[in-house]
C-alpha cells in the first residue's frame, strides 16, 4: 500500500484533551503550557489557579466543569488545545469541540475501573472518525508493565492500540522513557527539558521486541514495509513516522505515548508528535464533507458570555480568513457581524485583527449564533456540518426564584447558561405550574444554579419536580347537579343529571348524551361538558382524573333563568357529589427504562431495580458495544428522580439510562397515603 498520508501536516491546528474523570487532562493542559513558556509555572490543579480550571466552580469542586480554550505558539505552530471536562455529566461539552478539530489526545491511566468511561469517549471519537493519541498518564505510579497496561485498555477501543513509548526503568522506577521510532531513551527532569541518552543495555532488548512490534503493526497497511520485515531489513526511519502518522490520521491505529503530566515528563515528545503527526484543517474539512475553497466557513464550539465583553462564539474557522466587521451567513438564512476577534488562554482573549484557516478563535457578539451553528461568507449561508444532539436528560429539579422580582431575570439568565451549555433543557409543567430544570446528574444541575446564583445574583429554591400523578374510579354511580340561585332579576338555574363510570385504562375521557324531549337545551349540553371537564381537571383526590366517562342522560332547564355559566355549575356539583361515590383511586406513571451498563455491573444493576418498584423485562448484550448489557425494565416515575445518582454509583459513573412513559398504575396503601398527605388531601 505504501505511505498514504505521511509527512507533516502545516498550518494552525485545534487539539482536544478528553479522558475519564481525574486522569490528568487538566494537569497535562497546564504542563504544556508551562513547557512552551506560555505560563511562568506549572501550577497543580489542587492550587485552584490552573488555565483551564478558571471558574468559581470549577474552583469550588476541585473539576473541569466546562471546555477551556487555550491557544499557544510551539516551534512556529499555532496550536489550540481544548480542555474538556472527564465527568459524564459534563460530557457534552465536548460534542461541539469533537467535532470541528483536528485531533483527540486521550489522557488515560492504568485503573480498570475506568475502563468503561473510558470506552464512552473512544466510541465518541469513532463515531466522528477524530484521529487520537492516548497519553498514558501516571507512568510513574504504574505497578503493571506497559504491555499489560495496554492489554488492560485495549477493549475500550476498536482500533489497536500501538505503543509508540516505553518506560525506562531504574531501581523499580520510571526514569524516562524509550522512544521506538527514534531508538532513542530520554531521561526525564521534573518541570524541565528531558536529557537525551544512549538506550542502556540493558533495556536494548526490550526496546528492539518492542519496536519489532510497533513495525508488525505498522506493516498491516504498509505492503512495502511488510516486504522489509520479513526480509529481516531495517526501514528506513523516515518512512517510519511516515507510516505512524498515515495510520493516525486515517484511524487505522492510535499511538500511546506515556508520561507524567504532573511532573511535565512526557509532554515534549506528545507535542512533536502532535507537531508532526496530527491532521490539519485540511484533512478536517475533507472528514466534514467540506470542500476546499476560500469561502469562510466556521464552526461554532463554544458560547460564553463574559461579565463584561459580551457574548462569545468559540469557533474553529475551517477555511477562509475571517477579519473584524466581517458579516457571516447562518444555515437558516440570518446574519451575522463578527465584533471583535479574540485569541484564548482559560479566561483572558486577546484581540487578533483576523483569523485565518485553522485558527481557533472567540468571535464577538454574534448574539444570533448558537453553539454547534456553521458560519460561512456564503450568501444565504449552508447546512451545518454537525449535528448535536444531546442526550436525554437524566436528572431535574424545579426551580424558582425566592424573591418574587427576579423571576423575569431568572428566565433570562437560565437562557443564557443553556445557550452556553446545550445540555440543559427548561420547560414549564402546565399541570403543576413548575419551571423544571433538567441535565446529566446532580453535580450538572448543582453547578449551573451556582452558576445562577453567583453570575447572576439571583437566590434560587430548588426541589424535586412534581410527579404527574393521576386519579381514576373503580366503579360507576349516576348523580344529579342542580344549581338554583335568585337574587333579584333574572336567577340562575340548571339541572343535570349525569351518569359516570370508569373506562379501560388509558382511555382518557369520554362525554356523551342521551337527551331527548330537549329536557337539556341544545345549547347547554356543551356547557355541560365544560362544566365535567373542568372539575375533572382537579378530582376528589386533588389529581387530574383520567379514563372516565360521564353520560348527561336527564335534567331541566328554565326559560328565563338558565344560561351556559348556570349548566356549568351544575355539571360541576353532580361530578363533585357522584365522583365522591365512585371510589376514586390515585394512579401513577410507571416508566419504561433501558439502562446501558458494563457488563461486570449488569448484578448490582438487576439488584437495584426492584428496591425501587421497578420489574425486571430482561437484559441482553448491548449491540455493538462488546462488554456492556442493556437492561429493560418498568420502574414508577417516583421511583426515577435520583436513580441516575444510584446507577452511576454502582457503576464507576457509565452507567445511563433512558425512560420513556409506559401505563399508569393504581397506587394504594402507605406510598397513597403519604402522596395524598403531602398534597393536603386526607386519604
């Protein structure tokens, strides 16, 4: 086959850190900042002033809450890296992120336990074909061989994993590493350049199997470097990096580099081959289905809104040059004038007079610009090349501001935090009257009433959200409501005579008549109706009332004193006093879910079903994800509210689940009592 696409790829380019919570993205972010003089010093992510970590809450919690955005000039290359956060309940931050770079690093560790999280980001970066080096972090804390360590990890990939980097060893500890394609050992210095040297004999062995290994894998899509394997010749070292860049960049395997990002070790030789190896923005535009011109087109990452520089659209500009005052086309036909362009470092821009093809920059106050969104100088603007589509949330409270005067400010603010994050979703529950927050987890909806409260100065009381609780009756009854009233000139007067019963569950309602001699005017028979949909909107249990019908089969009328609001109220007083005969039943929604877990935690999972109510429907391999089950099972929506706390607990935080409403279910007994209680209804 030959090189397909080695050499080095030229131009700025955009570089995702992704990886399980607390494996050292943020860390290696500020070590290749310190390392390329960006930064004075290399600060730990414990001291709460590392470049990424910027915010109170991020600060607070001592985690990556959101992307951050850094740019840096290394050896003449402008390179944007892009810090994204590990928990799953972030992990939508870096959708948008994914999709318009040129590269993943995936910063890894040796802890099975995280092998799970870990295959959720590779699957990621599958399904939007990005190009990854892993960065096995923590080299020096690893008590298994490299090779294990590997073995360990590489079900969480479909593409084999290729040790690119050995440990150097002394004493039982990892001194540095051994490069394979260079042949060449580097002895690492903390915080500092790391000091080339001959590979010792000892280790000159392990390197030359290792290397030989690195080559067989190399030769399964190199027919002429297969041809020198087996002739037993040496390749010559140039095709060598040409050969492991070609396989990066198609995908076809990804490379491990090993260091410790907390000392800096490892860090220069992942931004060489980063340098060196990595796609351009080239390759990324042709991965997008984008062809190549001088059209502007960009792509929105990121929305932030800064306290005093407005709003700001992080965007990958994918070709073309964008300058201050350019006007850019949305995909639906608006447009947009760019106000300032912007480099970034965590929380500091600085102003660039233009971005060119690859830059990664923040564009200032495209109000109309939404996260995800393609730009382009094309008038009428294109179709965007990605789309987002967050996952179905899995948590929620409802939200209410304390003071009654901030409540139009809240909704304002709670529309900017979800125009910054696209993973929160806000609605207002008609039945109950809550504005209902939901997300990705506790910590996801924690974080963003900070966020609210901190930003934007607004106290808010937050709770669980109403369960939409529904009553019914277990038998028939027929009532009559007669409403009379005088009070000088014309009185009011309607009767009715109304026959109720259950219908099968799920039926909703029905209404019908059977009036003859006009004992009920025509024109009063919809009053009636109005009157029984009314009451039934409210039961004599407090619910809305569900799979009843109710028959008007008699009833009078007088010719001056009856009127629609007077059919109304009778029709509300025979519901009021026959519903009352009818038995009436609470019910509750009872939720289908699928649960998607590892497979070593598919017992616990199947455990913790019914200590909620929940009936197991059976579990099964989940498609294409080798290792992982996906377990069926109705559970009552009560029952849901913090079941994502649970499952995520047992399953080292991959676990997720997604509900869908099934049937209503009769409620009775103590879990009645205490719903009925709450809502000030005696049972």
């Amino acid at each position: 086959m030959g090189n397909r696409a080695g050499g080095r790829c030229t131009g700025p380019k955009c570089i995702a850190i992704v990886g399980p919570f607390a494996s050292g993205k943020t860390t290696l972010l500020e070590a290749i900042l310190a390392r390329t003089g960006t930064i004075p010093r290399q600060n730990p992510v414990s001291s709460g002033n590392t470049v990424s970590d910027h915010s109170p809450e991020a600060k607070a919690h001592g985690m990556s809450v959101e992307a951050s955005v850094a740019s840096i000039d290394f050896m003449g290359d402008s390179l944007t890296f892009i810090d994204c956060p590990g928990s799953v309940e972030f992990a939508f931050e870096a959708e948008p992120v994914l999709a318009a770079c040129d590269i993943a690093v995936v910063v890894a560790e040796a802890d099975e336990k995280k092998i799970p999280a870990l295959q959720l980001i590779m699957r990621k970066l599958d399904d939007l074909g990005v190009p990854r080096i892993l960065f096995l972090n923590k080299i020096d804390k690893t008590a298994a061989g490299v090779r294990d360590t590997l073995k360990m990890l590489q079900p969480a990939s479909v593409a084999p994993l290729l040790l690119r980097q050995i440990p150097l060893r002394k004493d039982g500890q990892t001194v540095g590493s051994i490069d394979l394609a260079l042949e060449r050992a580097y002895i690492w210095r903390e915080f500092a350049e790391s000091e080339i040297a001959e590979i010792p004999g000892d280790d000159k062995a392990r390197e030359i199997e290792a290397r030989f290994s690195m080559l067989e894998t190399l030769a399964d899509h190199d027919d002429l470097l297969m041809e020198q394997l087996l002739e037993e010749q040496e390749p010559p070292r140039d095709e060598v990096f040409d050969d492991l860049a070609a396989d990066l960049r198609d995908g076809s395997v990804i490379p491990v580099m090993i260091g410790t990002a907390e000392k800096g070790n490892g860090v220069l030789r992942l931004l060489k081959a980063i340098r060196h190896d990595a796609p351009d923005a080239a390759m990324t535009r042709k991965r997008l289905g984008l062809a190549d011109s001088n059209t502007v087109v960009a792509q929105v990452m990121k929305t932030i809104h800064t306290a005093h520089g407005g709003k700001l659209s992080v965007s990958r500009i994918l070709s073309g040059t964008v300058a201050d005052g350019s006007e850019l086309w949305l995909s639906n036909g608006e447009t947009a004038k760019v106000s300032g362009i912007y480099r970034m470092l965590g929380k500091d821009q600085s102003k660039v007079a233009s971005a060119a093809a690859g830059d990664t920059v923040a564009l200032g106050k495209l109000d109309a610009v939404a996260t995800g969104q393609t730009l382009t100088s094309a008038k009428g603007g294109m179709p965007p090349l990605v789309s987002l589509e967050p996952p179905q949330p899995v948590y929620a409270f409802s939200l209410r501001s304390r003071e009654r005067k901030d409540e139009v400010k809240m909704s304002a603010a709670i529309q900017r935090l979800a125009e910054e994050d696209p993973s929160l979703t806000l609605h207002h529950n008609q039945d109950s009257g809550e504005t209902v927050l939901s997300g990705h987890g506790e910590m996801h909806l924690r974080v963003t009433v900070e966020r609210l409260e901190g930003k934007n100065q607004i106290s808010v009381e937050v709770r669980p959200p109403a369960v939409p609780y529904r009553e019914t009756i277990r038998k028939a009854a027929t009532q009559r409501g007669r409403h009379k009233k005088q009070s000088g000139g014309h009185g009011q007067f309607g009767d009715v005579v109304l026959d109720i019963k259950p219908l099968p569950r799920g039926s909703g309602f029905e209404f019908t008549d059977t009036i003859t001699g006009g004992v009920v005017p025509k024109q009063y028979i919809q009053s009636v109706e109005t009157g029984v949909r009314d009451f039934l909107k409210s039961g004599p249990l407090g619910f809305p009332v569900v799979d009843v019908a109710v028959n008007l089969s008699d009833g009078s009328y007088h010719s001056v004193d009856s009127s629609d609001m007077a059919f109304q109220m009778a029709a509300r007083l025979g519901m009021k006093e026959g519903m009352a005969q009818c038995s009436p039943i609470l019910l509750e929604p009872v939720m289908k879910v699928e649960i998607a877990t590892p497979s070593d935690a598919t017992a616990k999972v199947t455990a913790l079903v019914p200590q909620r109510r929940g009936q197991i429907l059976g579990y099964d391999a989940r498609p294409g994800w080798p290792g992982w089950d996906v377990v069926e099972a109705t559970m009552p929506q009560s029952e849901i509210g913090d079941l994502i706390i649970e499952l995520r607990s047992a399953t080292a935080g991959a676990a997720s689940y997604r509900a869908s409403f099934d049937h209503m279910a009769e409620l009775s007994g103590r879990l009645a009592d205490a719903v009925l209680n709450e809502s000030g209804k005696a049972a």
